[in-house]
C-alpha cells in the first residue's frame, strides 16, 4: 500500500512506540487519581505457551503467553500505566510498585481476586489505600452454549482488604470496559485472529502506541476530551501529526515539545 518494505515500517511503528512509551512514563507523575482499577489481559507472543517447543524457545526467547496489566483512572479513564509479564507475583509488584510511584494522593483500588495483588499493594501502598477486591462468580456453562460462548456471571463476592473503600465505588467496570476497547483496537489481543507479535519489543511498541493515542489523541466519549485532558496531564487534544512530531523531536536529540 506505502510503497515501502514491511520491515522499514515495522521498524518506524518500534521506534514510534518507544517514544510514546517514553513519553508517558515521564508524563504520567504526580497524578491526581481518587479511584482506580485494575485488571489483566493476555496474550501471546510468536506462539501460546502451549505450542512453545524446545526449538522455538532457543530461536525465540520472546515465544509464549503474555499477560497485560493494567490500571484506569475510574473518573478520568487514563491509563496512567502498564506492564506486561507473567501472570506471577512478580511482575504484579512491578506494576503495582510502578502505579504507586506516580500518584500524589490516597486512592481507593479495586480489583479482581488474582491472589498477587493483595502483597503487591499492601508492599507499595501499606495502610495509606483503601482497597477491595471484586470477585465474580460465573455459573457452569450450558450443553448448547459453543465453546467460545462466555460463563453467565451468577453474581460477585466483594472483600474490602484494606481502609476503608467506599462501596458506591467498588467496580471493575471501567478497567473491563478499557479491556475490550483493546481487543477491538490493537489486533495482537483480538480474540481468535493472527495478528500476533513476533518478539516482545515489537509487542510493548504496540501497546505504547495504542495507549498514547488512548490517552492523548482519541476523544474519550463518556468525558468529552482525552484522558489526559481529564487528567491535568495536557491542556489540548494531540493529533497524529502532534505525534510524528514528537517522534522527530527524539531522533533529533532535542527536548520533546510540552504537554
């Protein structure tokens, strides 16, 4: 379509989305976030970690399963950060550890019951949170239901851990919201297609510049402006070309353009 060969783009998309994630880690501090939440997503790189052989492993170090972590911003919808790793205690305290270092105030935080968030965020936050976790309870799926067809939700089972969160706003609604936005935007975590990444660089460069236009260029439809607007983060919606020139803006050595 470009004219171009399909590795020069691919290498401008990696450096594009090394600069957005650049970006963001240095723009998202100090931030003024009252209630978050958090949830994951996978993924796999280059094969699921099922199909993952001997001999993939030794070429592709990168190949398996990966999972995204994520937090929004319940009232301004910003997805102030993210990891991808495993699915382990470690890399929930990367990404809680990561959250924490860029808020100024107490926070209320809500998420599902995956087990490592509960050490993850008594290590980073300790007393100063009010925390819960919101557990769904699916129901046993029906002999006509096909297979990809998801369990009916029964109800949940809420356990505030730690503070005092309010109930009115213990959800996880907005971050599973933000999750199928993903899905339906970024192709390397669409359901059942092949539009996955073959390396891990290649994978975060993505995901970089899939929230940089979530946060900056895309108006949010709930709030009316981006979230970073939202977030006191920028005083102005971004465009591409805002973008492209941030992007010369580091190959030319030169100090990025304000927010």
């Amino acid at each position: 379509m470009t004219g171009v060969a399909k590795k020069t783009v691919m290498r401008l998309l990696v450096e594009v989305g090394d600069v957005c994630a650049d970006y963001q880690d240095k723009a998202f501090h100090n931030l003024n976030c009252r209630r978050l939440q958090l949830d994951e997503m996978w993924g796999w790189i280059y094969c699921k970690a099922k199909n993952r052989t001997e001999e993939i492993a030794k070429n592709n170090p990168d190949a398996g399963d990966v999972w995204l972590w994520v937090a929004v911003d319940a009232d301004t919808k910003l997805v102030p950060c993210w990891t991808l790793g495993s699915r382990d205690a470690h890399t929930a305290k990367d990404f809680v550890d990561d959250l924490a270092s860029r808020l100024k105030n107490r926070v209320q935080i809500t998420s599902d019951g995956h087990r490592p968030y509960i050490e993850a965020i008594e290590n980073a936050f300790g007393d100063d949170v009010d925390y819960s976790i919101l557990q769904k309870i699916y129901g046993a799926p029906l002999e006509t239901e096909t297979r990809y067809s998801p369990a009916r939700c029964i109800g949940i089972d809420v356990r505030p851990v730690t503070g005092d969160p309010d109930p009115k706003h213990i959800s996880t609604s907005f971050v599973e919201r933000q999750n199928w936005t993903v899905r339906g935007r970024m192709r390397r975590y669409t359901r059942l297609s092949n539009g996955f990444s073959r390396k891990m660089r290649n994978h975060a460069a993505a995901t970089a510049l899939n929230y940089f236009a979530y946060n900056f260029i895309q108006i949010h439809r709930t709030i009316r402006m981006s979230p970073a607007m939202a977030a006191g983060v920028t005083d102005r919606l971004w465009s591409v070309e805002d973008l492209v020139a941030l992007w010369e803006s580091y190959e030319a050595n030169q100090a990025p353009i304000a927010a």
